[in-house]
C-alpha cells in the first residue's frame, strides 16, 4: 500500500473510536485500514452468528421500548430480511429468525418474573476527547432491587465457562463503557449485568453481574493511548498471525495484491454510517 494511497485515503474529520475499532486495530492494522479508511467489507461475508446476534439485539430492544408485536414473531422472517438485506434467500432469512426467535423466547420465559428494572434501552452513546471521539452502545441500563444502577450486556454464545467469563470481566468493550458512561451519566455505574444467551441444542440462560475492577479504566486509557497514536501515526502494519499461523484474513487478497481487479472480484463499498437512534427504530 503506497504513502500516496494512505494519504487520499484518511479524511480530515475527528477520528471516532469504539471497542470493535480497537479490537480491529490491535489484531490488525491493515484489516482496521481497509475496513475503516477504504470502507471496503467482503462480498461473501458468512457471518451467520452475527445475524443471529444481532436480532436478538434488536428484538429485546423493541421489547424493552414496548414496540415489540408479539403477533408479528411468526412473520418475523420479512422482518430479517429488510433489516439485513445481506441475506439473500428465504429461507435462510426464516432459518436465521427462527433461531434468533427460539433464543429470545426462552429468554423471555426464564426472567418472566425479572426483579430488574430496565432504566433505558439501546443507547448510543459518544464522548468528545478532543483529539478523537470515543462511542460505544449500551444494551440498556438496569436497576438492581437495591436501587444500584448496572450496565446490562446481552451476550449469544455457543458455549459458556470460566475463561468467557474472565475475557467478559476484562473486555475492551467493557472498559470504555465504563469510560463514557462515567462522564455522560450523574449516577454511578457499579459493573455489568451480562445476560447471556447461549446456543447449545436446548438453550441454556445465565445471568451474571460483573463489578468494574479498580484499574479496568487505566488499562483501557492506555489501550486506547497506543491505538489512538498508531492510527494518527498511520502504523497499518499487517498482523504476524497471517505470516505465523497462515491465518486466512478476510483482506489477505489485497495484502498480497492490490489491484482494482481484486477490489472488484472479491470486495465492496461499505458506507461508514453511525447507528440510528431509539427514535428512529422501525415498529415490528
């Protein structure tokens, strides 16, 4: 990749920085430059879980906010298929509400009696740092019986044992969270609330509370120090597991070779949009 392309390719607007960016940057500079600079995204993605993921996302939002037709579940399949227009046939449109349905449903039976109080839904939130942005989604904030005020998280999950956990304890995710919402919020956040999901072949529901450990947002500051440094400095280095492991990178086509031949055959524009706001949901 050449000085010249780098160069055309960075705009002059603050940059914006949030937990899948970092993640993205720390694991690869290159797959954070092409993904988020040249705004390209695979035309064969195959990122059924994140689908899956990601409507149930957005079915316990319109629950939480009371625009969640519960008649309208067993068409939920067209719904899908607006909502991710990646998804090209039918049937695997019906196939992935259906899971994402049977997911959320056993969700809503195993806390039918839920002590916690739902303060507010998916909220997207930003903080002006001066040289960059940082931005993060809260699933929704919760209120525990004893009046204390939680971050909740919704986790869909194949699996569940202690290292999920502790990676959940100390996530990137979790750690700018805690960064934004001590700044935007007057009351105190005591930790997360994850409730999570998981996907075996009769799902299984936990709930677990999480406290903020002490030096969760020093570590998170100087993560984002050195993430905030590499992409002004322009370091989109290429990450040594594709040389170490023959990692099959979604972006090693273009690492290899860039050509607009291999933009055009394997690759697509992705416009850099922000989430739209609770206001703007389309009612199911």
């Amino acid at each position: 990749m050449s000085k010249q392309k780098q160069q055309q390719s960075l705009v002059n607007e603050k940059l914006r920085i949030s937990a899948s960016r970092c993640n993205t940057y720390l694991h690869c500079g290159m797959e954070y430059f092409f993904t988020y600079h040249e705004h390209l995204q695979p035309k064969e993605s195959g990122a059924r879980p994140l689908f899956v993921g990601a409507l149930v996302h957005r079915l316990k939002h319109q629950f939480n906010i009371g625009k969640l037709n519960l008649e309208a579940l067993a068409d939920y399949g067209k719904v899908v298929q607006k909502l991710f227009p990646e998804i090209a046939n039918d049937q695997e449109a019906i196939s992935i509400a259906s899971e994402a349905l049977t997911l959320f449903s056993g969700f809503v039976n195993e806390f039918k009696d839920d002590p916690l109080t739902v303060v507010s839904s998916e909220t997207h939130l930003e903080l002006d740092r001066g040289d960059y942005i940082l931005y993060t989604r809260v699933d929704e904030l919760v209120r525990t019986q004893d009046e204390k005020l939680w971050r909740g998280e919704h986790k869909t999950t194949a699996r569940i044992d202690n290292a999920y956990l502790k990676g959940l304890k100390r996530g990137i995710q979790a750690g700018i969270a805690d960064i934004v919402l001590s700044k935007v919020m007057p009351e105190k956040i005591w930790g997360t609330m994850y409730n999570l999901l998981v996907k075996t072949k009769v799902p299984q529901y936990y709930r677990s509370p999480i406290l903020t450990e002490k030096n969760l947002r020093p570590m998170t500051e100087s993560m984002l120090k050195y993430v905030h440094d590499g992409i002004t400095n322009e370091r989109f280095g290429c990450s040594m597991d594709c040389f170490v492991w023959n990692r099959e990178c979604k972006f090693l086509p273009l690492c290899k070779h860039d050509s607009p031949q291999i933009r055009e055959a394997f690759y697509k524009y992705r416009p850099d949009e922000i989430p739209t706001s609770e206001g703007e949901e389309d009612e199911v």
